[in-house]
C-alpha cells in the first residue's frame, strides 16, 4: 500500500510499523522517516517526490547530494521504493512543452541518483491524463486517477486518443461511477427563471423540476 497523500509527521512511526510505502518531499521527511524505522527496528518504504515544474511538493535537484547522502548513509533504514514527480497540467495540450521539460527534469534526477549508485525500484511519473497522451512517461508503474472510474480527465485527452486510433467505434472508457438519490421536492418556475447556485440554469420555458 503506498500513501500518496497527506500524512503527519506524528503517523509516519505507524506507516513504518504497518510497512505502509509513503511519499518524501523534504528532508524532514527523510529524516524523520530514518528516525521512525530506528524506533520501530524496520526500514521505511519510501517514494522520493522531486520538484520538475509542478511547484507544490517535491525535492528539489540542489538538494540531491544531501539527498542521496542520506539514501547511501542508511541503506539498512530505508527501501527506496520508488521515484517519482507530478506533472502540471498533462491534461491540456497547450502544455506538451512543459510536460516535456518536466519529463527531461525527471530523468536528471534519475541520472544524478544512477550515479550516485542510490536507485528506486521503481519510476513513476504518470497520472491519468500522461497515460492517455504522453506514452514516454509510462515507467515502471502508473497512478490512474479519473481514468479508473471510467472518466476522460479532459475532452482534449479524449480527442487526441480517438485521433490515434480511428478505427474506434466506442468509448475507450466505460463509467463505472453513478450517483443516485430521491427527489426531495417538485414544484414549477415560469420562463425566465434562474435555477439553482450561480444562476447556472435559465428555464426558457414553465417548467416542472425537481
């Protein structure tokens, strides 16, 4: 099980116990994992985020010598489970030059690690969107997001997947997602009437909703 969300820093002894792989984005994270896996006497799972373009989370490259310095230090508290960045905006077209250049910071990461002799089992780099439309950042394993409950993350990825394959006849994708409910109320506005949270529906005739 690996978490790719939030954990605190009072959690990671837990992750370590429960042999649980977590992201590490900063070296107090990384310390505090080598510390967790001295406690607990097992080694912490790790996946190094590392900063390509996104600005949210993520080692930066200046911080790759401390960083495998640690990697090298401590090989008997730490499973380098795997590598790994997030790309910004995989979704639109528009930003093929940015998830390109983000791609080429990946692998000098990667290059700069191989050196070092501190290699990941395991490189991941794309969401939903790169596996619909970029194929090089398909590694050793991918995090589907939207995709798996059967939803395009965009009609751009849609377009460009249909282009690739004319051929198609039906949706690559199957919707497995529905929400169902009951009906509260029913009552009737006349034409011209706005409908519901910013103004977002305008009833161009007397109409009966729900």
């Amino acid at each position: 099980v690996m978490i790719m969300g939030h954990l605190d820093p009072d959690e990671l002894d837990w992750a370590v116990e429960h042999e649980l792989s977590f992201f590490v984005f900063d070296m107090n994270r990384l310390q505090g994992a080598v510390q967790s896996a001295r406690k607990i006497g097992k080694p912490a799972r790790l996946h190094l985020e590392v900063e390509t373009g996104f600005h949210r989370t993520g080692l930066e490259y200046d911080s790759m010598k401390e960083v495998s310095g640690w990697l090298s230090d401590h090989k008997e508290d730490i499973v380098f489970e795997g590598l790994c960045t997030h790309y910004a905006g995989a979704e639109s077209l528009s930003n093929y030059l940015r998830i390109k250049n983000q791609l080429s910071a990946f692998r000098r990461f990667y290059r700069y690690l191989s050196r070092k002799g501190t290699l990941p089992k395991r490189r991941h780099t794309a969401c939903s969107a790169a596996v619909l439309t970029y194929p090089a950042t398909i590694m050793d394993m991918v995090r589907i997001g939207i995709a798996q409950f059967g939803f395009w993350p965009s009609p751009e990825t849609k377009m460009f997947r249909f282009k690739k394959d004319m051929s198609a006849s039906t949706n690559h994708l199957r919707r497995i997602l529905s929400w169902k409910s009951h009906v509260m109320a029913v009552k009737e506005v006349d034409a011209g009437q706005f409908i519901g949270y910013g103004s977002s529906y305008l009833a161009n005739k007397k109409t009966r909703i729900a």
